[in-house]
C-alpha cells in the first residue's frame, strides 16, 4: 500500500490520522519488555532473516523461476 506514496496519500487510503515508523529492533524491543516469555521472533518480512535458517537470495531466486516457468 506504501509503494511509490507520499505518507499523506496513505493515510488516505487506509482512512489514518497519522502515520508512526517503527524499526524492527524497537517494535522487537516493546514487545519483549511486554512479554519476557518470548524470545524468538518471525520478523522475515521485515528483515530477510527467515527463523528456518534455510532460506537465502538463492532459494527466493529459485522460487521467483519456479513461478514464471
């Protein structure tokens, strides 16, 4: 939804106020102080870093082939 928009046009779009940024390493950071109990997190999405451990450029590459064949 954020691509190529100006921070005002998503507010628009997703009817927002206003918009916070937050790094991974913060958002992580609130959530453990929140809940000591977890301290491992899925942040692939964010980071790249994938919690299997076995997932690198070369495997995304292998799959972004496998989906235009």
């Amino acid at each position: 939804i954020a691509y190529g928009r100006e921070i005002e046009e998503i507010n628009d779009l997703i009817k927002a106020d206003g918009l916070i940024f937050q790094d991974i390493e913060d958002l992580v950071a609130a959530v453990s102080e929140e809940n000591p109990s977890i301290t491992r997190f899925e942040t692939s999405v964010f980071d790249g870093n994938y919690i299997t451990g076995d997932v690198n450029q070369a495997y995304l590459e292998r799959i972004d082939l496998a989906r235009n064949e």
